[in-house]
C-alpha cells in the first residue's frame, strides 16, 4: 500500500473494497496496532468504513507512547482503546524501551484514552469489546514492585478502569543471559501483583493464568508467526 498523499485516494478505495469483501467471513472489527506514525491514514479508513456504512468496531492498539494531540484527533472515530502502561519508573523505561520519558507521556496518553471512553466497557454476547477502554500491564520478572507502583498511579485516574494484567512474558534469544528478565515470571510475583490489584480496589481487573506465554508466543522466524 502507497502513504503518498498524491496515491492514498485510490488505495484507500482498494482498502475499503477489501474490508468490505472481509465481513461476509465474520469479520466484526478493524485493528490497528501502533498506528501513530500514520493516524492520517488511519482516520480517513475510519471515515471511508462509516461512509459506506459499514457497521464495525474500531480498535486502536497502542503501546501509549502517543502525543495528546494524536488522541484528540481520532476522538469519536475509535470505539475501542487498547493501551498499555508499562512502567513508572525512568530509569527502567529506558533500560528497557530506550525511552526514559515513557512513563509521563504515556500517562497522558492513557488519561486522554480515559477521558474519551471513561470506565464502562461494553461488550457483545461473546465477550468481545465493543466499546471503552481495556488497560494492558505486562509483569515483568524481578519487577513486581515496579507492577505495583504501576497499579497505583492508574488507581488516581480511577479504579473503574478495566485492567488487563498479563503474566505472558516470555524471553526471547535475546534477553536470555540477562540476570533479571532473562527468565520467565514466577507465580509468586504475579500473585502478589494481582493482589495489589485487589487491595487498590480496582473493580474490572482481568488475571491471565501463568502458562499463557506458551499459547501467547509468536515465532517470528516464521512467515506467519502467529499461526
């Protein structure tokens, strides 16, 4: 697909035509996964799916590192928000995502989401989400304080957000020699985590079992490698 302002008309047509020919295979919503570097293009496929009148949930997957002016751009064009909030702390942010301003920029970011959305998550009768926000905080192992700390400052946003807290982590080659993430979480971080939770009083907190990094696990050696 061309990103040339002079080529995007017609290939957007082809990507309506295509979401189109989707829905007839059950296709009930569209997904874009860290799209901010082309939120232009991803606000005028919202604008293209409406106008046709296709009726479709619109999920934006992001890793919250968002400019506040982004957001308010796609305000009223995303039914559903899957943030994530991944650490507090600086230090770690940029040991480990090589951004040590991670965690205020995403704070705001996840406030605009709230803001937007509020608490309430609506879903159809399968469970699938429909419309609000759904929060993401991977644990990391050796980082259970870090989790709750986490757990805390989006506690003073609000405790009616649905948070997913995910115990998924797995190592990949390349962190395998490291001394603190290079192993897989153990159960009694997880729990004390998912007992912060708790004690927060969060009322909408999703729990993973701790084996879900066996079926949560792309092998990216693979041409598909999420089959």
């Amino acid at each position: 697909m061309g990103c040339g302002n002079n080529s995007f008309p017609d290939d957007l047509e082809i990507i309506l035509d295509r979401i189109e020919s989707l829905i007839s295979h059950g296709i009930k919503g569209i997904g874009f996964v860290s799209p901010s570097h082309v939120v232009p293009r991803v606000a005028s496929i919202i604008r293209g799916v409406r106008s046709r009148g296709l009726q479709l949930v619109i999920v934006y997957n992001t890793n919250s590192y968002e400019k506040i002016e982004t957001l308010k751009s796609l305000d009223g064009l995303i039914d559903v928000y899957l943030p994530d909030y991944k650490y507090v702390t600086p230090s770690l942010s940029l040991e480990y995502s090589g951004a040590q301003d991670y965690p205020s920029v995403a704070l705001k970011a996840v406030r605009e989401m709230y803001y937007q959305k509020g608490s309430v998550l609506l879903t159809d009768d399968e469970g699938v989400a429909e419309k609000g926000i759904l929060l993401r905080h991977l644990v990391l192992p050796g980082h259970a304080d870090e989790s709750k700390k986490v757990l805390q400052t989006i506690s003073e946003i609000s405790t009616g957000i649905h948070i997913s807290l995910m115990s998924q982590y797995h190592p990949t080659a390349n962190v395998k020699e490291h001394p603190v993430i290079g192993r897989s979480l153990y159960r009694k971080e997880y729990e004390e985590v998912a007992e912060e939770m708790e004690r927060l009083g969060f009322r909408n907190g999703f729990i993973q079992d701790l084996e879900s990094y066996q079926s949560y696990r792309p092998d990216f050696s693979k041409e598909h490698p999420f089959e």
